[in-house]
C-alpha cells in the first residue's frame, strides 16, 4: 500500500506567545479602539467605519495572544 504524505509550509495559526508589558498594551489598544467604534456617529463614513472595525479586530486579535511561561 502507497501512502501520499502533503507537507505544507503554511504558517501557525497558533498565536505568538506575548509578555506581561505587551498585553497590557494591547488591552488599552483594545479599550481604545472600542471606545472609538464607539463614538462613531450614524453618518459616519463607510470607509471610517470600516477603519475602526479593522483597527477594533487587530485589537481583538493582539489582545488573545497567549503569554510566555517562564522558562
């Protein structure tokens, strides 16, 4: 029996490992960028919604970031 192998070179999906500084940092990202989707008024702009969704789901996604065990 023949067995086909694929190896991918894809990149993780696993998240990056961040520290203690950087995770605080990227939670008041996070609290920013809420607070700015927020604010936005009903005629705001489509491109200015969709500026501050991006930036409210790189926040999200910075702040999910596991961090470092201690060696």
């Amino acid at each position: 029996m023949t067995h086909i192998i694929h190896i991918t070179t894809a990149p993780s999906t696993e998240p990056a490992a961040i520290g203690a500084e950087a995770r605080e940092k990227a939670d008041r990202e996070l609290s920013a960028a809420r607070a700015e989707l927020a604010s936005l008024g009903a005629a705001v702009s489509p491109s200015r919604l969709e500026r501050a969704l991006e930036r409210l789901e790189a926040a999200q996604r910075a702040s999910r970031r596991p961090i470092p065990r201690a060696a």
